[in-house]
C-alpha cells in the first residue's frame, strides 16, 4: 500500500477525486480483486510480486483475510482484465464476474462504435470484458461487482454516447456485498462436505491404526488395502486442492502452505502405497516387533496382523487424518473470518432495496438501482431513507447513529441533508435525491473502511518478510530432521521414524496463523470504528495513533461550533425588558448580512418572538453597526466606537464588556431613541462536548494545544473554558502547517485535528490528521481518521481504538512467532532424549488448525470494544 504520508500530502494539492480515482495520482485509479485460491500469507505475497511486477501496476497489495488484491494502476497501460490475467499465470483466480445486459438506442449510435465502445468499457475499473452485438444493439459487460456495478457501466455507455433503452430484468443486479457473501456461503458448504466425507473415511483408518494390530476386527491379511481403499478419495478428492496448489506454487518456483501440506501427506502416502503393493520388501527391511506406530515410538506397527502376517507399518491414517484436521481448520477459519467485517455487512444492509418516488404527480415504488438523481423520494415513518438528498417537504426527527455513532435522533426541516439509510422516527417528509449509488455517504464510508481493511500496518512488514522465506526454510529443516533420525534411529526403524518426524515437522509448520495475524485485527477494528462513527483509513493510521503524544485542536469548527451564537441580553433601562431589547435589534439586524447580525437574528428565534414589523428606515454603518428606525423609535446597533460617536453614555457598561472579552465574547451596543439600552454578546459557541474531550485526552498522558487565527483573548478566553493550557493564536492559515513541524522538529508525535479547508495542509504535515466529518471534502481526504458525527471526543475514541487494534496485533503476531517456535521443536523430537515424548502428525495437524483459529478469535474480541473501555 502506498506511504498514507504521501497520500494525504497530494491530496492537499488537488480537487476530491471522482469515483473510482485514487488519492495517489489523478492518473491512477485503484480496482480490489478478490482472489480464490490462496490458502497462507505465502500465497498472498507470491501474487502481489506478481501484480507489481505487471507493466502498468503503480503499486499492488494482498490482503490474506480478506481474500483482496488491491491495486492501482495506469489505466493508459493497463486494466482490470489484464490485471486478472496477472493473477491467473501466478496459479490462482478471481472469485467470479457477474454479467450486466444493456440494449441500447440505435438512432443514438455515435462515430466510431463497436470495438471502440467494448474498449472505452473494459478501460472501466473492474471490467473484465465486453461484448457489443451491432445487429441485436446488445452490449454484454462481465465485471467483479467488488469494483463496479451496472449503473456505472451504464454511465460508460451513455457517456460514449449511446442511449441505453433497456436493462434486461435482473442484469446486473447483484450487488458486491451479497456476491462476496455468495462466495464466502459456498466456499464454506464445499470445505464442510469435504472435511465430512475425509472424517468419515478416515475415521476407520484411524481405529486400525489406533488398534496396533491388537483388535481381532482389524487382524487380516488385507487390512492395508482395506486402509488403502478408505484413503485414496480422502487424498485425490478433498484434499486434491492443496496438490494443485502446491503444484502450481512448484511452477512458479515458490512454496507455500499447499507444499507443506502436499509434500507431508504424500510423503505418507506414497510411502504406504509401496507399502501395501511391496510388502515383502519392506517387511524384510523391519523386522516384527520393532516397528513403530503412529507416535514414531517402537511398538506394533499399524496394520501389523497375526502370528503368521507380518507387515511393514503404513501411514494411511496419518495422510487423512491430517487432511481431515487441516479441512476442519480451514472450516472454522473460513467461519470466524466471515464474522471480521460483520460491521462493513451490517451498515450494507441496512441500504433499503425499495423507494417511494414521485412521477408525474403520483407516488410509485421503484427498485434502489432505479432511483435517479433529481427524483423526489417520501419517506414515512418508521421507514429507512433510501440515498443522501436534500428535505423539501416536511420534517422530522431520523436516528443517523449508523453513520455517526450517535443514539440521539437529529431534527430535520427543509433544507437539511438527509443520509441514505438511516432511520426516520416520526413524521413523514419528502427529499430530493442528490447522490445515488456509490456516491452516498453510506458507500463513500464503505469504500474507505474496505480500502483499510486492504491495508498493511508497518508492524506487519516483518510478518510479511518471514512469510516470504517461511515454507522453503521449513522443507530444508524437515529434510534435515529427517536425515537427523534416518541416522540416529535404530537401524530397524530408522526409515518409519524419520518419515514420522519429517511428516510432523512439514504439518506444524504451516503460516496461515503468521498470516492472519495482522489482517483480521485490522479489519475488525476499522469495521468497529465505523460502526462508532470513526472512520480509520488503513494500518498506518492504526499504528501511528498509537504513539501519538500531542494533540493539536483547531479553534473554529472543531472546538467551537463555528458559528456565531447570541449568549447574553443585558437590558439597561427599566422601561424596556430583555425580550423587547433584543426582538427590536434583531429587527434593525435583519437587514444586515453581518454573521453577527445572523447571530442575534437566530437568538430571537430561538426565544419565539415576534418580528412581523418591518423597517421604516435602515443604514449600515460600515465597519461600526447598523441604524435603524422601527415602530417610530430610533434604533442604533454596534460597537462602542459607534455609540460614542452617537454621544450615546455606555460608561456604565464599560466593565461588564471588558468581562465579555475576557469570556471570547464579542459585545454589541444598543440604543433606542438616543438613550443607551443595553449590551448583547454573541460568540462562536464551544461544543457542549469539547470540555469533557479534552479531560479525556489530558488523562490518556497526550498534551492538548488548541491551534487558531483568532486574537490571542479571545484565544485563551476559549482555552480556559475548555482546558487547554498551550495556546498558539493568532496564526494565519498558511502558517498552521509551520506550527505543526515545529512541534514535530521539538521531537512530539503530532495529531492534528481540523475541519476546515484552511486545515488541510496542517492535517497532512501532522504525523496523523484527523478531520471532523462534519467539515469540508478535502480536510477529509487530507487526514487519516474522520469523525463522522464531528463529535469531538471520537479522538480519544479513535486513539484508544488504535491502541486496542495494534495491542491485538501483537498478540496475534506473538503466538503466530511463538506457536511455530516452540512447535517445530517438539515436532522434530527435541524432548525425545529427555522425557521420551514424540508429536504425532494427526496432533500436529490439529494444533496447526487451532492456531489459525485462536488468531481470528482474538482478532474478533474488537467487535465489543466500547468507548468507555479507556487506556490512560
């Protein structure tokens, strides 16, 4: 994956990207491609070489836990069916295509069509061919539904400039999510009646080996063949993928899980094929009764018959039985990485499948895919909105806790944007669509939380560099293992023993633990932090927040609401009241368009009163307030220079001003028919939240510095309020990216956290950005976390999340590195001398699979990780 450094640096520089652009280069796009096939971190690496060697490949990464390749490229070289082509010749596959069918207009055919138009489509990311029938105006589009979808192919079509007039019922209509699922569903189903028909088959074959020969039910000449019989189907049918894996992986000249596999079980195999069709030779070469078993221990062999039946010891079991356990791990596997992007799954299906258009007057039910920018779209109670608009009609109250985290409804009235998938609670409003597709919101935070899930954190690069050598390290030492005990054994014995030994070694050995490590943390702690509202994007930004130690604020927007608000009414004559004073200034203030003037405007709102009368007569007075004459009275609004100027005595309310300031708190005069009436304050309002975040921050160890172009008062007027004890005011936007280097050069790991476009190059100098979801496009393309709700205490939320993630990751990596270095030892009979223990290739093949499982099921303890569980 490409430096997010880097990213969130050219980010700053450009406009949002279109759909299907990447961050990294306005002449990249990005495509994810999901593989089947892969079975260890091995496979994961072998194919990502192989991507980003392709001509065209900007940059390529493997993701094992999601079965994802992620890659950018120049579409001017390359495209999707290329890149699949790429990953075919390293021995593996894409997990499918679905096809979308388009009859298009013929009046509209434009110059140049036919093969023009199948190119213009393929160069679409995530199409992997196209088709054009001229006679019958069909155009035939398979794509990975992971990428794109059928209303972006129709879009291509019409944008080369031919009028789609029909969709074929049902083309196109599988959506990426549920295909993903389909796949996952019958991946799952195809392991399960494999792993039951080995059990069945094997568990025979295990009891006649488990009998020594002592059983009268398994005490006959054609035991071996009976053993035989049973096996075969266990190794050419359910356990035929891993031979074609480590066939191909031999072809590419590289190893992997599939060879360990391979290479232990048909070491066994064959050798008690031999053993069964030879038996002569190999019982002359092991005399009876020094034969060794299954645990690599002198006993009777298994399948050692009567008095008058000798015969060499065979190793059918231990070939199925260990395909048996390894299906039965991947199983369990297979369930519990379903559940790693449970969240991603959960937000998906949440995005109705129906909407309630109005055409031509009357209300009609359409399908999601149908719905177009434009429409007009009623919702009712209790039902889910169905993309992102614009209310026209109507208002209520809709719980947005899907995208934000937060449980409390949000009121809405005409004008508010309203979010696709979220739920209406009361009353019934109607909305004009304004994005469709994977333009919403719930698809813009489903693209960002899968592209970290895709992600590497840089604690995973040594994971990734073992898992590389991994596997041809494992053969040369099972080999010599085998060489070990083919020496050290008895010369009866020492063939089977060392067979034993270098069986168990190979089985033990297996990566997949090393592999998932790192990825299923990731996944489940981006998909948890979605579900809070806290968008993570990617391993870097996981790791980087946890050694954060300063946290930089911004003032306007982040800490405060970024808008003014009236706070105070101070009457000053006993003739007027504070409701009069401020409807009468309110009134001379609705003709100004000063934000101040807004400011007191929606006070007098707020309170309900009454502003039917209308100006007589009204003057702004640049850059000192307005005057104004309302109901006969004349009315004069401003600041202290402008009541002086009017002769207008406020030496009264001098004191009470200066506190103001001291507050952040700007104060406004008012006078009505030349005598003083009182003072107003109107401020940008600090967040009901801010106060208690910043406790939270300061008690996790991190120093708060609050960042602002304001006056240094007003400045730490805010600071006091909430907390912040280093101030840096005053500071023009173009200077707050220099504030952040130079607490960078002073040695402090920097977050910055803004809302604004004037934050962007500050978010993308910090060591981590973190934007408020509430601010601009491009504060959010500069950073590496967003918070959705704009909820200033997600950013302890958020650090703490990282700190739990990468705490996971640890641990995974620690028994993955433990498991193996404490397992291939044993496996090759280290403790033999001392305590006369041997591991049996059936338990090691079991302890292989669990520690794959172990693995995801801590990753999988994120999924209940809650805000309140704080590390300080």
């Amino acid at each position: 994956m490409p430096d997010s450094t880097a990213t969130r640096e050219r980010a700053t520089t450009t406009a949002m990207p279109t759909a299907g652009a990447t961050t990294a280069s306005p002449a990249l796009e990005r495509v994810d491609l999901p593989i089947k096939g892969m079975t260890c971190a091995a496979c994961a690496r072998r194919i990502e070489r192989g991507l980003s060697r392709a001509e065209g490949v900007h940059s390529a990464g493997v993701n094992f836990a999601t079965a994802r390749a992620s890659v950018e490229y120049d579409p001017l070289t390359t495209d999707s069916r290329r890149l699949v082509e790429t990953i075919r010749a390293e021995g593996y596959d894409t997990a499918g295509t679905s096809r979308a069918e388009f009859i298009v207009d013929d009046s509209a055919r434009p110059a140049g069509s036919g093969v023009q138009l199948e190119k213009h489509l393929t160069r679409l990311a995530g199409v992997v061919a196209s088709s054009f029938n001229l006679a019958a105006m069909e155009v035939r589009v398979d794509y990975l539904p992971t990428a794109t979808d059928a209303r972006a192919i129709r879009q291509r079509i019409e944008e080369f400039g031919y009028r789609v007039r029909e969709v074929p019922k049902g083309a196109g209509e599988a959506a990426a999510e549920d295909f993903e699922q389909a796949a996952r569903v019958a991946e799952y189903k195809e392991l399960r009646r494999k792993f039951l028909i080995a059990a069945l088959l094997s568990l025979p074959v295990l009891a006649v080996a488990m009998s020594h020969g002592r059983v009268a039910l398994f005490n006959f000449a054609g035991v071996n063949y009976l053993q035989l019989a049973l096996t075969t189907p266990v190794v050419f049918y359910c356990g035929a993928q891993f031979y074609r894996g480590a066939w191909a992986a031999l072809r590419h000249r590289a190893a992997d899980m599939n060879t360990l596999i391979a290479t232990g079980t048909g070491a066994a195999y064959l050798y008690s094929l031999a053993a069964t069709i030879a038996p002569n030779f190999f019982a002359a070469a092991t005399p009876r009764g020094s034969m060794i078993g299954m645990n690599g221990m002198s006993d009777v062999a298994s399948g050692v018959a009567s008095s008058s039946h000798v015969m060499p010891p065979v190793y059918f079991e231990a070939a199925g039985v260990i395909i048996a356990l390894i299906l039965l791990g991947r199983l369990l596997e297979a369930r519990a990485k379903g559940r790693t992007n449970d969240a991603i799954r959960k937000l998906i299906n949440l995005q109705p499948k129906r909407a309630r258009v109005v055409r031509e007057g009357r209300e009609v039910e359409i399908a999601f895919e149908e719905i177009a920018l434009g429409d007009r779209i009623v919702v009712r109670p209790g039902e889910r909105v169905a993309t992102d608009g614009i209310v026209e009609e109507g208002q209520s109250a809709i719980d947005e806790s899907m995208l934000t985290g937060e449980s409390l409804p949000v009121e809405k009235r005409i004008g508010d944007e309203v979010f696709g998938a979220t739920l209406n609670r009361v009353g019934s409003f109607t909305f004009r669509a304004t994005k469709i597709g994977k333009e919403t919101a719930l698809q813009q935070i489903v693209k960002l939380v899968q592209e970290a899930q895709g992600s590497k954190a840089p604690i995973a690069r040594t994971a990734d560099v073992i898992s590389g050598v991994f596997t041809p390290i494992v053969l040369c030492l099972a080999i010599a293992v085998f060489v070990v005990w083919f020496v050290a054994a008895p010369v009866d014995a020492r063939f089977t023993t060392a067979l034993v030994r270098f069986v168990s070694v190979l089985i033990i050995a297996c990566p997949c633990a090393l592999g998932l490590a790192t990825p299923t943390a990731i996944m489940v702690g981006t998909g948890r932090g979605a579900q809070l509202g806290i968008l993570i994007k990617g391993g870097e930004a996981l790791e980087t927040a946890r050694g954060i130690d300063t946290i930089v604020l911004d003032k306007t927007g982040t800490i405060t609401r970024g808008r003014p608000a009236l706070t105070d009414v101070i009457a000053a004559q006993t003739t007027i009241s504070e409701d009069e004073l401020l409807r009468l200034v309110a009134i001379a203030e609705r003709g100004s368009e000063h934000p101040l003037g807004e400011a007191i405007v929606r006070g007098m709102e707020a309170r309900g009163l009454d502003m039917k009368n209308k100006i007589a007569r009204f003057k702004a007075v640049a850059g000192h307030g307005v005057e104004a004459e309302i109901e006969g009275r004349a009315i004069v609004v401003g600041n202290a220079g402008l009541m002086r100027e009017r002769g207008i005595e406020i030496e009264g309310f001098v004191h009470r001003a200066a506190q103001f300031a001291l507050e952040g708190k700007t104060p406004i005069y008012a006078s009505v028919d030349g005598r003083f009436a009182g003072v107003l304050a109107v401020a940008d309002e600090v967040r009901s939240e801010s106060k208690s975040a910043v406790e939270s921050l300061r008690r996790m160890g991190l120093e708060v510095v609050m960042l602002t172009g304001d006056n240094r008062a007003t400045a730490e007027a805010v600071a006091r309020v909430v907390g912040v004890d280093k101030v840096l005011a005053e500071v023009l936007p173009e200077g707050k990216a220099g504030e952040i280097k130079r607490l960078q050069d002073a040695g402090h790991k920097v977050a910055m956290v803004g809302d604004g476009i004037n934050d962007a190059p500050a978010l993308a100098q910090a060591d981590l950005g973190i934007s408020i979801g509430t601010g601009t496009d491009v504060a959010i393309e500069a950073s590496d976390v967003t918070l959705v709700g704009g909820d200033l205490r997600g950013v302890a939320a958020a650090i703490n999340l990282s700190r739990a993630t990468i705490r996971t990751i640890r641990q995974n990596l620690f028994w993955a590195f433990a498991y193996n270095t404490i397992g291939i030892p044993i496996a090759a009979g280290l403790l033999y001398p001392f305590t006369g223990w041997l591991l049996s290739p059936v338990i090691a093949s079991a302890a292989m699979s669990l520690s794959s499982v172990s693995v995801v099921a801590n990753s999988l303890r994120l999924r209940r990780w809650r805000e309140s569980r704080r590390e300080v």
